[in-house]
C-alpha cells in the first residue's frame, strides 16, 4: 500500500532524511521516498498507516503533517 503524506518544513536533503528515519520507524513501513522540493513523503506500507503515529513520527523530524 502506497500512501502521500504532505509535510510542511522541509527544505532540503537533511529534512529528507530526518523525515525518511523517522518514518521508516513505523511498524510495516517498507519503504519511504521524502521530497523536499514537493513537500511530499511517499510511504510504501504492509498496511494502512495510523495517522496518529504518521503525525508523531514527523513531528519527531521536526516538521507537521499538513491535513
């Protein structure tokens, strides 16, 4: 399952990968692609994705989920 998560704050390739580290934390998350250029996270999952937990792990990197 492939899920598009729209973040606000990152800017360039660090934000990326504080983004893709914490994200990739969440159980089943097999793959995560952030682009900072699009303010976009591309998760690739077992299963769907809890917004709780998606809204904490980006919170952790630094930056907000935008809903």
């Amino acid at each position: 399952m492939q899920t598009t998560i729209k973040i606000q704050g990152m800017s360039c390739g660090h934000c990326e990968g504080k983004v893709n580290t914490e994200l990739g934390k969440i159980s089943g998350v097999t793959e995560v692609k952030a682009v900072a250029a699009d303010g976009l996270a591309i998760v690739t999952s077992a299963d769907a994705l809890n917004t709780e937990e998606v809204s904490q792990a980006v919170a952790t990197a630094g930056y907000k989920v935008l809903v």
